[in-house]
C-alpha cells in the first residue's frame, strides 16, 4: 500500500478532543497519535476519561471540540456503523455474545449483509482463524467456549466486519496469565499483518509486554507518552496517579491458633446432580487472610453462598468458632459477625435506587445502629453512614444520594465500610477491589490490613494473583469446585499459581 | 430550597403532563369520531355539583384503599392482580356475617370487618402459598382467583341469599349497624361514609410500616433488588408469602364504608371493577402513599363528571375510560423519562463533587 501522504502514515489521530457531559469533563485536550501496524496502549485509572475517549472514537459519542483523522482523513462518527465503515472495531470489556448460538450465527449478527450467513460466511471465519491461529471451529456453540475463546470470537466479530483498527477494552481483566499470552500472541499476529490495535487497560507490565507506544491518561486528559523500552512500570504508574503505586503486601503474619471458621467435607450438589463443590474442606484462624486462587465459574461462588447461607451444602459442616452453623440462615449468619464484600456489588451488595444511608441498612436489619427493635433507626443510620463515608473515603455530595449515582470505585468503599462495621468476625471478600480505582484500591487493602491486625479472618477470592499473593497468608487453589493445591503466597509466582488455576501441567513444579 | 423547589417540580411534571397528553388524544378521539370535543371538556372541568363531590370522595376512599392493596405487592414486584377477586371474596363473607346479626351493635360492624380482612388475606394467601411453594406465578393465579372469586360468591349468593324481585342479595344488617356518616351538604346531598376513615387509617399505617419499620426495609428490598435482598439475609419466600397477606388483607376493606354506609347487603349494590382500578391508581402514584391519594382522587372525579356526559353531552361515558387509560399509560412513560433524568441529575451532582484533588482551582473548565 503506497501512502501518498506523509500523514496518513497513522492510523488515528485524535486532535484536541473534549467532552463535556453537564457539569462534568469528560475529556479535555486529548491528543493521541496512533501509528498503523502497531499497538498502541491508552493506560489510566477508573475515571480517567479512557472508556468516554473511546467511545469517541468509536462513534458512541460525539466529541464537543477537536478532530478525529483516521487514514488522513477527517472524519465526523453520527454512530458506530460510521466507525466501523471506517475500519474501526471494539471489543467491549463484556462479551456480547449469545450463548445458544454458534460461533459462525454470533459472527454473522447484524452483518448478514457482507457474505450472508451460509459457506460464505463459515469459509471467512475459518479463514480469519486460521491465519491468526485463533483455533476457533465456527460450528461450536458459544456456550462451550471458555473465556479466552469468547474473546477471541469477540475480536473475530470485529474482523470479519472489516476492521483494520481494532480496539479492545480492558481485555485481560477476565483471563488468566496464560490466556493473557495467548491473547498477545494473537494481537502480534495482527499487528504483523498491518492492523492497529489500541488496548486499553490499567495493568502496567501487560502493557509494557505488548505495546508498542504508550499514552497515559489523567483526569480526563492525556498527561504524556512513553515507549516499553525507555520507561519502568513505577514511573508508568507515577504518571497514571501522580504518584506511587501502592503495594497489597502485608508486613508480618499475624496468624493466630483461634481457629475461627471450618469447613469440613462441604459438597454442593445442584438439582441435577452436578457437583459444584466437592468435599471443601479448610480452616481459617482469627487474624488470617485465607486465599482462594482459581478461574471465574470453578465454584468460588457456591462457596461464599455455601458460607454464608444463601445455598444449603448438601453434605459437609461449616462451623464458626466452633459452633456449627450449617442449619443457620443468612441472617443468623451475619448477625454471628461475618460480614460479606459480594463479588457482583450491583447485584448483591446495593439497593442502587436507594440513597446510601438506607443502603447502610443493608445486610444490618436486625442491627443497631441501624435500626432499633423493630424500628428503622433513621438517625441511627445516617450518622453511621456519615462515619463510612468519612472513614472510608467516599466520595459523595451527601447520603441522601442514590447509591446509583457513585462510581465503582467509591460503591465499593461503601460496601467495605458497611460490611466492617460492627466489628466482623470473619470477612469474605470476592474480588474487593476489582473495577476500583487504585487509590480505592489501596484504601481497601489498608483496612483489611488494618482488620486483620486486630484479630479478623479474612476469606479472600479475588482474579487479581498480586493482590491474592499479597494479601494472603495461606493460598487454595480451586479447580472445579474442588480444592486441588495449596501454595504458599511467600514463594509462588503469579505464573505457577496461574498453572495450578487450569489444572494444566506446570513445567516449574510450583504448586504441590 | 431550590433544590426541594425541582424536585417536587419534578415530582408533578409526569402525571400533569399525563393528563394533559391524555385529555389532548380523548379529545382528538370524540373530534374524530363526530362527537363535540369542547362539550366533553367543559363539563369534565365544570365545578361538580355537592351531591358529586361527595360522590367522589367516598369513591376515593374505596380506590385508595383498593390503590394500597395492590401497591403492597407492587413495591415487592409482586403483581397481585386479584385485589378483585379478594375483595369480592371479603365483602360477600362480611356481609353475610353482618346480616346474621350474631352480634350486638357495633360489634357487629368490628366482627365482620376482621372477617372482612381475614377473608381477603386468605384468598390473596393461596396465590403467595402457591408462588412459594410451588413457583407459580402470582399473576396467573390472581388472574384465576379473580374468576373463581366471581363464580363462587355468585353461587353462594344465589343458594343462601334472599331473592327480591330479580335480585338477589344478603340479608340486610340491622339498621343499628348502620354507619351511614356525615353530611357535608344538605342530607339529599347525601353523606361521607363513616368508614371511608379506613382510607385514612391504612394510607398513614402503610407509609409508617413501608418507611418506619424493619419489615418494610425488607419489603422494599426486595422489591427493589432481590438478590441484594436475600444476600442481606431476608428469606423472600416468607417475604413474599407476608406481603400477599397484607395485600389482601387491605383488599379485605375496600368495599366495607359502602356496605356499612349506603348499601347494608351484597347483591346488586356491590360495586364490582374497584380492584382493577387500584391497579392503575397504584401505578399512578408510584406505590407511595401519597401520590395514590392524587390517584384515587382523580379517577373518582373523572367517573363522577363522566356520569354528566350522558346527561349533558352526546359523549358516551366510557370515552373517560380511555382518558383513564391514556393517563396510566403516558404517566407510566413519563415516570421513567424522570427517573432517568433524576439519576443524571444525581450522577451530575456526584461528578461535581468527585474530582476534587488540590490543585483544582486555576484548572476549572468553563
């Protein structure tokens, strides 16, 4: 292809772009160049204006001020068919594809128009998977597929739509580190084949590892670029924050012989005589972060539902502080002290059309200071909530607001505020911080630090391993609803636990 | 203040605008079909007579009562849309009970209305029952109680009631049970039934428990987020099972200031429709207490200036049936355009505050 202007030479080029959404800025002043054939990573915390720039470019939204030049040309998006017109393609951070369908009905959705939806179509995508070593059987139902092939679909949905621009939101939040290499393998064998790419995300040495440039972004506007080679991941992450990244390291164990909650031979059988949890058997001690390793969907939920009620184990006991409680009921459970940090926050843990205060109420229903007898302490509870959100850092114009209106970051605040409120005897944390930013991200850590010092057990699930080998004292890895090893967080490596994670056979022997 | 001033501005702009929009399409509807627009809006915003205004405000107490029914379940995403069927159930049981005459005086007027909200609160009780224990929906199974409430009160009445002329109703209550009430107007004007206090009593009791109480947290959480709900350790089942309960029980008493006032037996003179209109008034004032006063309270005054169409205009009365309807639908569409808008609102006055690190000041965007 023989680029007769110099400037077309990139792919994208964004000029001064702002936002502007009532009384907030989005964005302001963006500039970004893109060079084609190269991956280009837009790196920033929650809330930096990355997902709204991106939606910008992709035709979601139209920017108030500045250019968008795509192959030399100025161009104006009405909505994303323009976009992709264009070449350019998303991957969204959730995969939107349907599960009953095959591979090949997913890909031609919405784009029957270009080869039909018969051999035309099956032979492209055998194609595009073929040469990209995507290994993808478009005949296969999309609900057999795991994580990493979901993705990959996602991204051969964008190809097959034409695009040579690809971009990919936060696309390694949902993959282990295997995956995660195969996922670049792929994306250098696009970019080997002159596609662009722009990967978005916040994970500092997956960026360094694949990208070519580097743009940061800050507050809504982007603070500076850097290339792999001549930048470290502190210095990255000092432009990100403005200052230091923070570490989930625990200084000393404070590991006590309390032994506070035991699982014994706790199996979970679903109605159709499926295990999902089988034979779980461990012990948490006051003062102890227990650890649980694993891909999403091997039954870390049904635990956490198992331990705190929700589901009846079929077989096994679970004891607090010696006292069985696997007859107990949710509430009998939370009022013994455990309190509970839900994986899915919006589902589980938050009245979203309720303002905070009553969402302080939430899980303490039979708790002062919230309510009193059978009465709802109303003041009880405001003044309560007004110490979370002074304790915990919530950001809010008050607690009358709906707890809709905050961001994840400062939702999830709450939650752990709430959920240590009246001094918990064990916690159970799913993925805490998990689409927090990382000043969120660090608070939280401190206070289950701080929590744990003074005596509280910790069950902690999380996808996040640095956080997971940070933070725990002891590690359990779950495979299919059984646990298959223990680690110990002091010597594992993120990759060994992440072979015990998929059961695969680990070339270091990490995990025993 | 002027925040308090926009919300409640807000507040109003669904229904006004919904019955602005609907009286504009009724309007369109009888200019189409060859009747007089102008005649049918001068006498629905005429200044109803004294006889119809305390029409309307015993109406209203009947639709409230029936609007609280069904806005129990409501705020627990429960449709229970056999507010009808156990009511019809309740006041042919009360009625019955009350024409016995068992009782002396005014325990003849208790009794039967506890009968009244047992009664009610049993039949609404088999639809939670079955929900709980067998996952049936509530919607069809009050959809059916609806239709076997019907038949077997119909039966009932026709085997044990008293046959006068073509009708057929319960025996009468003794005239020292009468609770005809106050007369506002002249006595042709006719009374404020004494029970329409009922409406009252419940609209103050249902705010107290919804917003004062632990049960009505639960309640509310779980209409609002089940799976938060169960997670914050409420059983929904039981939950469930309570609330169709109180729903019914509250349906129990819809009809009871009429019986008590003005009809005296079950027959002819029981007012059938009022649970499916509590349906469109709960809609109306968004469960809340307080809005379905608004509610109640319109759609009394809509039936009762409809009344003069026939008289005064060559307008059918059902015309305010589709007035009614395009209410409930345009205010249904307008709630959530405002939902929306608050949560922008809100989401606005959020991201004012969040950006806050310290060196804001000289970098503020205009």
């Amino acid at each position: 292809m023989a680029d007769a202007e110099a400037g077309s030479r990139d792919a994208v080029r964004l000029r001064g772009i702002t936002k502007r959404f009532p009384g907030v800025v989005a964005n302001h002043d963006v500039d970004i160049t893109i060079g084609r054939g190269t991956v280009h990573a837009l790196i920033g915390e929650n809330g930096a204006g990355k997902s709204t720039l991106m939606k910008i470019l992709y035709g979601v939204q139209r920017p108030d001020e500045g250019t968008i030049t795509v192959n030399g040309d100025d161009v104006t998006f009405h909505s994303p068919t323009d976009a992709i017109e264009h070449g350019i393609g998303m991957v969204f951070q959730d995969f939107m594809l349907a599960d009953n369908l095959t591979v090949l009905e997913n890909v031609v959705l919405g784009a029957e128009k270009l080869r039909g939806i018969g051999d035309k179509a099956r032979d492209a995508i055998a194609e595009i998977s073929r040469v990209y070593g995507f290994g993808i059987d478009p005949d296969v139902l999309v609900e057999r597929l795991g994580v990493g092939d979901r993705q990959r679909v996602e991204i051969l949905k964008v190809l097959y739509r034409g695009a040579q621009i690809v971009i990919l939101d936060e696309p390694t939040a949902v993959l282990v580190p295997q995956e995660v290499d195969a996922l670049f393998d792929n994306l250098r064998g696009l970019k080997n084949e002159g596609y662009t790419i722009l990967f978005i995300s916040h994970k500092l040495d997956e960026v360094l590892a694949i990208a070519d440039d580097i743009t940061v972004m800050r507050q809504g506007t982007t603070v500076g670029e850097a290339k792999p080679g001549s930048v470290t991941e502190h210095q990255l992450a000092e432009m990100m924050v403005g200052s230091e990244l923070p570490s989930p390291e625990t200084a000393e164990s404070t590991v006590t012989d309390d032994v506070l909650l035991t699982l014994d031979g706790v199996t979970l059988t679903d109605e159709r005589g499926r295990q999902l949890l089988s034979d779980i058997s461990f012990t948490i001690h006051r003062g102890e972060v227990l650890g649980i390793a694993g891909v999403e969907g091997n039954g870390q939920e049904e635990l956490v539902e198992t331990i705190m009620g929700i589901q009846a184990a079929s077989a096994g006991t679970v004891s607090l502080q010696g006292k069985d409680m696997t007859e107990w009921d949710t509430r009998e459970r939370r009022e013994a002290g455990i309190g509970w940090i839900p994986a899915d926050r919006h589902r589980h843990a938050l009245l979203l059309d309720s303002p905070l205060w009553e969402n302080r109420i939430l899980g303490f229903q039979t708790r002062e200071p919230a309510v009193r007898g059978l009465w709802i302490d109303r003041s009880g509870a405001r003044t309560d909530t007004e110490r979370i959100v002074r304790e915990y850092d919530v950001r809010t114009p008050g607690i009358d607001t709906l707890s809709r209106a905050l961001s994840g970051g400062n939702q999830q605040k709450l939650i752990v505020g709430r959920e240590m409120s009246n001094d918990p005897i064990l916690l159970i944390a799913s993925h805490p911080t998990r689409g927090v930013d990382v000043g969120a991200q660090a608070a939280i850590w401190e206070h289950i630090k701080t929590a744990r010092r003074k005596g509280l057990a910790v069950l902690l699930i999380s996808a996040d391993l640095d956080e997971l080998i940070g933070l725990s004292d002891t590690i359990e890895v779950i495979l299919r609803g059984r646990l298959v090893a223990e680690v110990d967080p002091q010597t594992v490596t993120p990759q060994q636990l992440g072979s015990a994670m998929t059961g695969g056979d680990d070339d270091e022997e990490g995990a025993a | 203040m002027s925040d308090l001033l926009r919300r409640t501005a807000l507040t109003l702009l669904a229904p006004v605008s919904a019955i602005v929009v609907a009286m504009i399409i009724t309007s369109a509807l009888i200019a189409v079909s060859g009747g007089s627009a102008t005649d049918f809006l001068s006498v629905i915003f005429s200044v109803p007579e004294n006889r119809l205004i305390v029409n309307m405000i015993n109406q209203s107490a009947l639709i409230y009562m029936s609007g609280l029914a069904a806005a129990i379940g409501f705020r627990m995403n429960l449709f229970n849309i056999g507010v009808e069927g156990q009511y019809r159930v309740a006041s042919y049981g009360a009625a019955t009970l009350a024409g016995a005459a068992i009782f002396p005086g005014i325990l003849n007027v208790i009794i039967p209305i506890l009968f009244a909200i047992v009664l009610g609160a049993a039949w609404a009780g088999i639809a939670g029952l079955l929900k709980v224990t067998r996952g049936v929906s509530e919607v069809i199974s009050t959809i059916m109680l609806n239709a076997i409430a019907i038949t077997l009160t119909g039966y009932l009445l026709n085997k044990y009631g008293q046959h006068v002329g073509n009708g057929v109703r319960t025996t009468p209550i003794p005239e020292s049970s009468h609770l005809t009430g106050w007369y506002p107007f002249t006595r042709a004007d006719g009374p404020v039934w004494t029970l329409a206090i009922l409406a009252v009593f419940l609209g103050v009791g249902f705010w107290v428990v919804l917003n004062k109480t632990r049960f009505g947290f639960d309640l509310r959480a779980t209409g609002l987020s089940e799976t938060a709900a169960v997670a914050s350790g409420v059983k929904v089942g039981r939950m469930v099972l309570y609330s169709m309960l109180l729903s019914g029980a509250v349906a129990g008493l819809i009809w009871m200031p009429a019986f008590y006032g003005a009809a005296h037996s079950y027959g002819t003179a029981f007012q059938a429709g009022l649970g499916f209109t509590g349906i469109a008034v709960a809609l109306l004032g968004r469960n809340q207490p307080v809005g379905i006063i608004f509610g109640a309270a319109l759609f009394a005054f809509l039936n009762e200036q409809a009344n003069r169409l026939t008289i005064e205009t060559d307008v059918s009365v059902s015309v305010v049936q589709i007035t009614q309807g395009i209410i409930v639908l345009s205010v249904v569409v307008m709630y959530e355009v405002v939902r929306r808008y608050r949560i922008r609102l809100e989401q606005r006055q959020v991201a004012e505050r969040e950006p806050a690190p310290p060196p804001a000041p000289e970098e503020v965007p205009a």
